[in-house]
C-alpha cells in the first residue's frame, strides 16, 4: 500500500509564495510518475503539474506555466511544488498523486492515478 502526505498549505498574500510537499511511504516512489492535482470549491479537480520518474520530464498546466514548479528526490521519496507569484484563483486543495508504471508524456489525468493523498489546502488572500 502507498501512502501519500502533504504538507506546506496555508494562508498566504496574493503575489508570495508557497512549497508544498508530498512524503511517499509503501510501494517504490522512484519508479511512479508523480503529479499535483488542485479542486478549488464548486470546481471539478484538475492536473497542476507531473514529472517523470526521473524527474527529466516536467509538464505544466497553462495556468501556472512560468509561476510553479515541481521537483523531486528520490532519495527522500519527496515530491515538491513551488508556487510564486501566487493569485487568488490558485485557491485550491492541493493534492498529490502517484502513477506507477507510466511513461510520462504529458500532464496526468485523474484516470492515471493509482493512489492520492488526501490533499493541503492553499488560501491565497488578495
């Protein structure tokens, strides 16, 4: 069994900048493509960022292109997102997901995921 835990929401002003983490227990990390999800309230849950296994492949969803970051170490079974320049509509639980097995060629879908954390929430007040 995987399990994933987030960590590093909060409260933050529009324009700064927050690190979320995402610890993974169980299964290998190393060989799942890992990804960020966000569901803001009333919204359907959409994909944030993902990078591959060995962490050359970054992809990036359009509303965050230029502004987040994800990242990983292997070696602490970590998977990291850096968000700058923060608005008010990344508002938003942050999940973490991982995808065994795949060879990552774009953004994750919610279809590929084989296990979630249960997610951090992120305010950012204007």
């Amino acid at each position: 069994q995987v399990q994933l835990v987030e960590s590093g929401g909060g409260l933050v002003q529009a324009g700064g900048s927050l690190r979320l983490s995402c610890a993974a227990s169980g299964r290998t990390f190393s060989s799942a493509a890992m990804g960020w999800f966000r569901q803001a309230p009333g919204k359907e849950r959409e994909s944030v960022a993902a990078i591959s296994w060995g962490g050359s492949s970054r992809y990036y969803a359009d509303s965050v292109k230029g502004r987040f970051a994800i990242s990983r170490d292997n070696a602490k079974n970590t998977v990291y997102l850096q968000m700058n320049s923060l608005k008010p509509e990344d508002t938003a639980v942050y999940y973490c997901a991982a995808d065994h097995g795949r060879v990552l060629l774009r953004l994750l879908r919610s279809s590929d995921i084989d296990h979630w954390g249960k997610g951090t929430l992120v305010t950012v007040s204007s």
